[in-house]
C-alpha cells in the first residue's frame, strides 16, 4: 500500500493538498478504506488527473466527465475481453460461424 | 534536491560540451572545499554543481536527462505509468463503470443480461454488484372441506391479473402453509426469486368434521334400530356405506370405521367415527303410546341409579 507522501513523492506536481481533493471528489478511491491506501492503480490514477489538468488543461470541472467515459470504456473493454475469452473456448467450428456472423454485421462503412 | 543542472552550472540547454567543461572547472575552482576551508555553503554547492557535471558532462547521461529518463540527482526517474496499464485489471476493477450500458439487454435475449450491473464476470460501476433474493409474497386461499380431504388443483389470480396454480395435497389442514417455491416476487441483480406462501382456510362442511386424521359425523337413528340394530347408511368423504348398528344402542354410541378417515402422510388411513344420536319420530302416535305404556308396566328399568348414588 502507498500513502499520500509516496504518491506526492512519485508523482510529480502532486501535492498533499490536491490528492486529498481528487479522493474527496470521489476520482481516486483509495484501495484500502481505513486506512487510506494508494494502490499502483491510484497511483496511475493520480498521474492521469495530473495530466488532464496540467497537461491537457481541461477545467476541474471537467475531470470527472472524462473520468467517467474513460471508466465506461474501461468497463466495456472488461466485458468485451470476457466475451472474447468465452468465445475462444468455443470449438473451432463455431468460432467461426461466430465470426462470420459479426463480420456480416458490422457496417460497411467502418474502417 | 538541484532543479535544472543547467542553471546550476550556469549553461544554456543548448551548450556544447566543451562550454559545460569550461563552465564545471570556473565553478569548481571557485567552490572546491579544499580551496574553501570551513566553508559549508560553498562544499554543498560544489557537491551540486559536481553532481551536475557528472551528468552533463558525460553525452550519455546527458542524453538521458534531456529526454527525461533520470532525474537531476541521476535517479533512474520512473517512467510514468499509464492508467491504463492498470484499468484492465484487477487493480482497475473498482473504477470500472458499465452503469452505462444496462440497455445492451434490449439487444439479446440470451446474452443481454450477461452484461452492466446484473450479471457479468466481473463487477463494474465501482466493483459494486447488488443482487438481492425476490421477497416472499403471502396469500390465502379458501377452499372447500372435501377439497382439502381428497387434494385438488386450484388456481390463484393475483392482485396484478396474473395468475398461480397451486395443487393441493389430500389431507392438508386448516392454517397449513403451502411454500411454491420461486413463485414470489423476483429476485433483483440475478437472484433467485423468492417463494409464495399460501396459506389454506378450510370451509366448514355441513355433515363432516375433522379430528386430527379422523373424520367425524352425527348420525341419527331410529328408535327401532336404536332397538333392534341393523345397516345404517353413512356417509364417508369417499361416498356411502353401511354401517352396523348394534342392537340396544344409545345416543352416543360411536362406531369407528377403519380406514374411512384422511390420508396420513406416511400413506395410512385415519377412520371415520359415527357418532349415533336415536331421534324419536316427529310424532309420537297412539300404537307407540300404547306400547311405551305396556311396557314400562312390565319392564321397569332404573337408569339414573348411579346418578342417585354419586350425587
């Protein structure tokens, strides 16, 4: 578990001040709850925000919009590799018609 | 911790390597602790500016620095770790979100429920997945004495116009509470749905009544067969038969018929009890005054003895 000084300390830019800003906010959750843990993802997390601000310069206010998307899409690439992990547990024969029948479905004008 | 080693040397980012050697050997001339005796300042800062010198004035490590890779104090800088190295993962699980598609269930009967909060491999929206068993719904149900004797299939309509079948066993009892399982309210998030309990009500029967397994029915008789016995007719919850009634019975007088009563659950029989009650005609006419008259004169019989005695 890393503390707020580690993730201060490892990631640039932070301070004290808007780490405990972001968790407030609800856009990192600390991985342990009592005691207040930074996992590696929180700490990846942290540096994510940074960028949005810093870099990117995106507003406050607009954090956690993107943080939104970027967690559905997240979600949805969790599922989709699910899916995919099922499908190649399939035998070869109906993998295939599998992907016969996404490949007919798929738009034409994708790509 | 030294911010920019080309300040601290006192170099432009772009100086050649011969003007960073030029500049280091000025400094250190200047700063040397050995040239500056009891001099902490200048020792620290020449510390800095050697620290320096031994990065940029190597091409390598130069290199390195520019592009960011070690820091000024020549730490191997950690490159920054993307988000989203972690997001796919067990790490990233709890920002994961898939509140945002629970609609997918439109497009597939088979596999829509698969996916957003109510099923899925693994959890999203905040690693929270809810599922909750249905709620048992409670009803009653009326039905009548020979139903509950001998089992029937009865059907329930529901407040909501839906409707539930509900068979019930030979020999279910008043109060007894029948559990169909999964036919309560459904289960939330993929949970099974919970159980109606129905609760039975009997209605009253005009000639049976019931005892524990036994049934039991009043049968009046005759004065003569309260006399002189005979077959009597009675009825039982599987039609009629005939009874004997002995001769000289009195009001009272209970017959058991074996195996008449209801279905125990370990498949053998209660009985029927018949209880006897003699019912003197309507109207007493003159042969029967005669005769009661006639015979008491001769027969004189004390049943109340005992009565007398133990008062």
């Amino acid at each position: 578990m890393l503390t707020e000084r580690d993730i201060v300390s490892r990631v640039q830019h932070v301070t004290v001040t808007r780490l405990r800003v972001w968790v407030r906010q609800g856009w990192i959750r600390p991985a342990a709850k009592e005691v207040q843990g930074f996992s590696e993802a929180d700490m990846a997390r942290a540096a994510l925000i940074r960028d949005l601000e810093d870099k990117l310069g995106f507003d406050e206010d607009q954090v956690p919009v993107l943080l939104n998307l970027i967690d559905q899409i997240h979600g949805l690439r969790a599922e989709l590799k699910t899916m995919l992990d099922a499908l190649d547990d399939l035998p070869e024969e109906v993998r295939a018609t599998v992907k016969m029948r996404i490949t007919k479905r798929k738009p034409k004008s994708r790509r | 911790m030294a911010d920019d080693l080309y300040s601290t040397l006192g170099v432009a980012r772009t100086a050649k390597a011969e003007d960073i050697v030029k500049a280091y050997r000025k400094l250190a001339k200047k700063l040397h602790p050995d040239l500056n005796p009891g001099d902490k300042a200048a020792e620290d800062k020449f510390k800095q500016v050697t620290a320096a010198y031994d990065i940029l004035g190597d091409a390598e490590k130069r290199r390195r620095y520019d592009a960011g890779e070690i820091d000024a104090s020549g730490q191997e800088r950690p490159q920054q770790r993307y988000y989203r190295e972690y997001a796919g993962g067990e790490d990233g699980a709890r920002y994961r979100s898939t509140a945002g598609y629970e609609d997918l269930g439109g497009f597939s009967d088979l596999f829509g429920d698969l996916f957003g909060r109510g099923g899925g491999a693994r959890g999203g929206a905040g690693g929270q997945r809810f599922a909750m068993r249905g709620q048992d719904a409670q009803y009653r149900l009326e039905i009548d004495f020979l139903e509950a004797v001998n089992g029937a299939k009865k059907r329930i309509t529901l407040p909501d116009g839906g409707t539930l079948d509900v068979t019930i066993p030979a020999g279910v009892d008043e109060g007894q509470v029948m559990r169909l399982k999964g036919k309560g309210m459904p289960g939330v998030g993929g949970a099974e749905p919970g159980d109606a309990l129905v609760e039975i009500l009997v209605k009253p029967h005009p000639v049976f009544k019931r005892e524990g397994d036994d049934i039991v029915v009043e049968v009046p008789i005759t004065f003569d067969e309260a006399v002189l016995g005979g077959k009597v007719e009675v009825p039982t919850i599987t039609g009629k038969v005939f009874a004997t009634v002995p001769p000289g019975t009195n009001t009272g007088k209970t017959l058991r018929l074996k195996g008449r009563g209801i279905k125990r659950k370990n498949g053998k029989l209660g009985d029927e009890l018949v209880k006897l009650t003699v019912v003197m005609p309507d109207r007493i006419d003159d042969d029967l005054k005669a005769f009661a008259e006639e015979w008491r004169d001769k027969h004189r019989y004390d049943p109340r003895r005992k009565l007398r005695e133990q008062a």
